[in-house]
C-alpha cells in the first residue's frame, strides 16, 4: 500500500475564476486598484496575505489584515464553488482507492477551505483526509505543512507528492516523497524541474500512467466502500 500526496489548487481543481472574482470583489470595496489575471495567476499555490501586499494601498499592515478579512468572508461566500475539477481527476482517484493506497489532500490554503471545496466536489468521500494551513496566523509554506505530517507520523519516506507549483516539489525532496509536476496548472515546466521534479506530466493521462507504473498492484477495494 502506497502513500499519494496531492496538491488542491492547480493539480486538481482550477481556482482562478474564484480568486480573480474575489480579489475583484476586495478592491471595488476598498477602492483599490485591481491587479490583472497574470498577476494574480502568479498568487495561486501561494499565501493570500502577502499577495494582497502588492496592491498599492495596502501598505499598511492593519489595512492588509482588512483586506484579508474581506477577501475570506468572499470566498466563503461565492469563492468556493467558482472551482473547476479538472477532467480524469476523479477516474485516477477511484482507481488509487480501490487498490487501498492512502491518499490525501495536502494544500497551502486554509484547510477549511480545502475541506469544503473537496466536499463540493464529492472527494471527501475518497480522500483518507484533507490538510491544509491555518486560517488565521503567517501562511505557511507546503513543506511546513508537511513538517506536521511527518511528525504527527501521516507521512513517511518513500510516497509520491503530486503538484503544480515550486512549493509542491520542494516539500516532496524534503520529506523523502517522488515528486510529480503536473504543467496543466500555475507553475512552468522550469520552475517545476528547479525544483526538484522527478516526473513531469503533461496530462492527466499521462499522470494515471506514472502513478500506475510506481504505485502498481490489484484492484483490492470497492472505492465507494472503502470511503464510509
């Protein structure tokens, strides 16, 4: 039995309709200027308060704290459900359940969030649990995350880490765990190999492929089952 470690945002759903919508939100509210969509694609996998640092007028750190506040009352209003899952995510995480592998979701966003938004879409039922940072507090980088993990004894040396961004695959080579870039979301093919990918794939085909290829073995479960 395996250990899979997948990133939320970027590797398995598309958030950036709800971030952009929400950013546009906090600045109509606060008079603010509003970054473009490159800009803001450049946030996603990373933390929300100090991305909202950028936009002038947020200077202030008690204006900053405002802006986060509003721009989290937003997204659990509306932002949540503006997600896309991503075509053949759920066919790999079906066929990974039924061969018993432990997966979970491991992401930098506030785990409420993370929780919510794999509820919407039904993966709580297949996810063995759902990790993210804190809500309120300094954003904590991936590899932070999963320095709790690897205490707490989840996660251990020899698993497969699956992400899009730079912080999915240096927190992979930290705790021992191959590191798979996927290209269809936020990070660039250069940015995913500097930092320590072992695969990269281009597709989720390609993805179901290379999972199957380390992680092999018989079908042993019902997935639906196994989720209750």
């Amino acid at each position: 039995m395996g250990l899979i470690c997948f990133d939320l945002d970027g590797t398995l759903v598309d958030p950036l309709l709800g971030v952009r919508n929400c950013v546009a939100k906090v600045c109509r509210q606060m008079d603010l200027p509003c970054p473009d969509e490159a800009t803001i694609r450049n946030w996603i996998g990373f933390g929300m308060r100090e991305s909202l640092g950028q936009i002038p007028g947020l200077e202030d750190p008690a204006r900053r704290e405002e802006a986060l506040e509003r721009y989290w009352e937003a997204y659990r209003e509306d932002g949540v459900f503006e997600h896309e899952l991503y075509p053949g995510v759920v066919h790999i995480l079906h066929r990974l359940k039924r061969q018993g592998h432990r997966i979970y979701i491991v992401s930098a966003k506030p785990g409420i969030f993370a929780r919510r938004i794999a509820y919407q879409f039904d993966l709580n039922l297949i996810f063995d649990d759902i990790f993210g940072s804190t809500l309120k507090g300094k954003w904590q980088e991936k590899v932070d995350v999963m320095n709790g993990l690897r205490q707490a004894g989840t996660i251990e040396p020899g698993g497969v880490m699956v992400g899009d961004r730079n912080q999915d695959m240096i927190a992979a080579k930290a705790h021992g765990l191959t590191a798979i870039g996927v290209t269809w979301g936020y990070g660039s093919r250069e940015e995913l190999l500097s930092t320590g990918a072992d695969i990269l794939v281009d597709t989720m085909a390609e993805l179901d492929a290379e999972l199957a290829r380390l992680l092999p073995g018989e079908e042993v479960h019902d997935a639906f089952t196994r989720s209750e």
